[in-house]
C-alpha cells in the first residue's frame, strides 16, 4: 500500500512539473483517452462494490486485462500531448495489475 501510494505521488509530481514546463503545448484530451480513463474510473468502482463477482470469469479478465493494456498503450501515446491524462491512464493500469495480481495471488492460495 505504501508503494502505490508512493508511485502516486511520484506521478503527481512529475504531472505537475511536465504541465508547468509545457503549458503551452497541452492539448485537449483526445477522445479515445479519455474514454479510456472512464473506462478505467468504471471498472475500479466495479471492482470495489463487488459488482463483478457476478460475471463470467473468463470474460471478465478479458475485459480487465484489455482495459489495462489499452489504458497503457494509450498513455505512453498520448503522453507529448496532453501529460495530466496519460499520466492517469498509466497509473490507473498499474493499479489496475496490481489489484488483478493481488486477486490472482490471493485465490491460488
């Protein structure tokens, strides 16, 4: 826990310090980032009321492990243009491993 918020802060910090030194390069969000960036929002909060334990396994990790794969992708894309959402995106899927790996570790014991 102390890691993820650790990685947190770090991404804030060097959001913050990119969007200053290039303010006038920023850019609207484009649409596929920020439906990425919901999409992700959506399945953190899916995640934590426990809403997912009803779907079928299988087509929920297909679901999580494309919504992380495509949240990273994306935010290292997107990153010279707009640096506040890739940034998000790409700690969103970090996260988003990290609560799979968690839920994987957890079930094989």
């Amino acid at each position: 826990m102390l890691f993820v918020i650790f990685l947190i802060f770090i991404f804030i910090v060097v959001g913050a310090l990119l969007r200053f030194k290039k303010e006038d390069t920023q850019k609207n969000p484009s649409l596929l980032g920020s439906s990425s960036l919901l999409l992700q929002l959506l399945l953190i909060v899916l995640f934590i009321t426990g809403v997912l334990e009803n779907f079928n396994e299988t087509l929920f990790d297909l679901i999580w492990w494309s919504t992380v794969i495509c949240g990273l992708t994306l935010g290292i894309r997107e990153f010279k243009s707009n640096i506040i959402v890739s940034l998000l995106n790409i700690l969103l899927s970090i996260l988003l491993a990290i609560f799979m790996l968690l839920l994987l570790f957890i079930t094989s014991m």
